[in-house]
C-alpha cells in the first residue's frame, strides 16, 4: 500500500501538481481525532447539535418565507464548528492538566467549555427573530391574544 502511495505522490510532483497526497496514517489520525472529539460531547451538545440539526433541516425546507436562508445556515454551521473546536480544545487542555498540572490556561478552557451554554441560548433567542416566520410567514399575535383572553377569562398583560 506504501508503494501505491509513494508511486502516486511521485507522479504528482512529477508532473508539476503540488496538491498533497495525505497518507493513510494521516487519514487514520484525522479519523482518531474525529472520533475522540465525539466521544467528548456531553448531553448538553448533543441537545444543541440536535437543535442546530433540526432548525437547519426546517430552514431548507421552508427557504421560501425567510429572506436570508443561506444566512442562518452559515451562522448555523459556524455555531456547530465553534463547538466541537471548543470541546476538542479543552479535552486536550485537561488531558495535558492531568499530565502537567493545572494551569491558566486549563482554567480558562474549563470555564469557557462549561459556560458556552449560556451564549448558545443567546444565539437560540436571536436566532427566532428570523425563525418565528418559518412556517407562516404571517404574525399570530392576534390568535395568541385570543387563546390568553380564552384561557383567562381577562388579557393577563393588562391583568398583570
């Protein structure tokens, strides 16, 4: 397999291609990382990769009622990239404390690798000003006053 290897980067040098031919062990060592990074994820990214999955599924199929859906995907993708980078950045930053001790930089990476949830909510709430049209691009506030006024015999806003 080395030799087939060898053989078709020499081929590519030869003829003047500089693209780089990766190696079998840098493809198993990709996919070592893949896999390790999965199996980092805890329950909290597993719900927001779902999130992110499904509203991305619903924004391709509803493109239509949103003004920007190539927009929200993108934002969506960047979300989803920040954060398997930040759990595979800070698996490494405790696996080097566990080996070298507790530094700042440990501190810094556990402290953003358990608050991040705090942002991804953010970015769910932002997010909805664009999504609430997904379905029916028209407001339903007149329907939801009506269920209030049903549901309690009196509009709970002025109520309240």
């Amino acid at each position: 397999m080395r030799e087939i290897e060898n053989s078709a980067a020499a081929a590519l040098l030869s003829s003047g291609n500089s693209a780089h031919v990766p190696s079998i062990a840098e493809t198993k060592s990709s996919r070592n990382e893949v896999s390790h990074i999965w199996a980092t994820l805890g329950g909290f990214e597993w719900v927001a990769l779902s999130y992110l999955a499904f509203s991305s599924a619903m924004v391709l199929v509803f493109a239509r009622n949103l003004a920007h859906p190539w927009k929200l995907i993108g934002a969506q993708a960047i979300v989803t990239t920040l954060i398997f980078i930040l759990c595979a950045v800070a698996n490494r930053a405790e696996q080097r404390a566990s080996h070298r001790g507790v530094s700042f930089t440990t501190r810094f990476w556990h402290f953003w690798r358990h608050w991040y949830p705090h942002l991804f909510f953010l970015f769910c709430f932002e997010e909805l000003a664009y999504l609430v049209h997904l379905v029916n691009p028209n407001w339903q506030d007149a329907k939801l006053i009506a269920f209030d006024h049903w549901l309690f015999s009196v509009h709970p806003a002025l109520w309240l």
